[in-house]
C-alpha cells in the first residue's frame, strides 16, 4: 500500500484536521535527520518523514543522479510519481487542513519536483539549498501557494544562479515566494532555521 511504500519515521496529529508535515532529508541522511525539527516547528502537526529508497555508494537518496547535479530524468519521474501517491495515501489519511514539505538538499530536490509535477499536494514548501538544473514547464496549479527557499551564497553544490532562476519561476507562476540567503555554502546556517520558523509559524 502506498501509505507503507518507504521506511519511515512518524508522528499523527494531536487532532483531526491539525496540519501535516512531511520532511525530506538530504543524500546521507535518514527519516531522523529533520524529523525532531519538525516536531518542533509544528507540535500540533502530523509528522511523516519517509527514507529515499535509492542508494548512491551507501547513502541514501530520493532519486538517482549519472554525476553531481545531473539528474537521471526518467528516474526522477518514476520516483517523483511514486512519492506523491504515498504523499496522497497519507493525506486521504489525515485530511490535514494544510500540508507542508520540508526538504533539504536532495530532499529538498524531490520536495520541487513533486511541486511542480502535482501542485495540489502541498499548501507549502520549504525548501533549503534545492537545485533545478532544468528549466521547468509553466505550472498554473502553483498560484496561490507558498515557499520559502534557503541557500548560501557560496554553494558549489547548488549554484545561486540556478536558487535565484528557480526563485523566478516560482514568483512568475504565482507562488508567494521567499528567498533567504546566508553568507556560506552548502550548510544549514542558524539564519536558516530562523526564516523557516517565521515561515511555518506565520500560518499556525
């Protein structure tokens, strides 16, 4: 059933029709890496944070890649298809009265694909340090929606170019859109953190 389709980590609701929140984590991580974090931005939510089932050299990832930042584009629509079933099952589950995604990284890169693939999933988006080394088709169920992004401005991973391009997508297609930057690369910065908090609480 798609409701168990990956090794996961969890937490319901404190009440029917409280918020759901699905984390994804970066390549490397597990269903721990965010799931405290979203505990604690969203005590009251519903929390699901699913493992990626792909493995790159042993770790763990949501879809699979030929090199760095070159994504194996039949794969990620395999994954991306099967990911937003399991988001679905859950939500038939817990009819939430908003859904938020929260990845980072990789998790952060199917969290997109996801968004602009089936808009309808998810009221809003956090999504730290993505990359969309693609230029995506326009996407009018994305109007009304919320995201906020986060990245360094020295990233070698994720270029700022392509953060700030994918930041422009978002506005055009009429999402109400945040782009934080921190000073550094890669990493999650305290910065970070703070602007997700404003951003999440801002609706509770």
């Amino acid at each position: 059933m798609p409701i168990n389709s990956y090794k996961l980590r969890s937490h319901p609701a404190e009440m029917p029709g409280n918020p759901l929140l699905f984390v994804f984590h970066g390549t490397g991580g597990d269903e721990n890496q965010f799931f405290d974090f979203g505990r604690q931005l969203l005590p009251e939510a519903g929390i699901v944070s699913p493992r990626g089932d792909v493995f790159e050299h042993g770790a763990a990832r949501f879809f699979r890649r030929t090199q760095e930042g070159v994504y194996d584009m039949e794969d990620l629509a395999r994954r991306t298809s099967a990911m937003a079933d399991f988001i679905r099952a859950h939500k038939d589950k817990a009819k939430p009265s908003r859904t938020i995604g929260l990845g980072y990284s990789n998790g952060a890169n199917i969290l997109a694909s996801i968004m602009l693939s089936h808009p309808e999933l998810f009221d809003e988006s956090v999504l730290m340090h993505p990359l969309v080394p693609w230029t995506p088709a326009p996407q009018l169920g994305l109007a009304g929606r919320r995201a906020l992004i986060t990245a360094g401005r020295l990233d070698t991973i994720c270029p700022p170019v392509l953060t700030q391009t994918f930041a422009d997508y978002l506005v055009e297609q009429g999402v109400e859109t945040d782009l934080v930057w921190h000073s550094g690369g890669h990493e999650i910065q305290q910065s970070e953190v703070a602007a997700i908090e404003r951003f999440v609480r801002a609706k509770a």
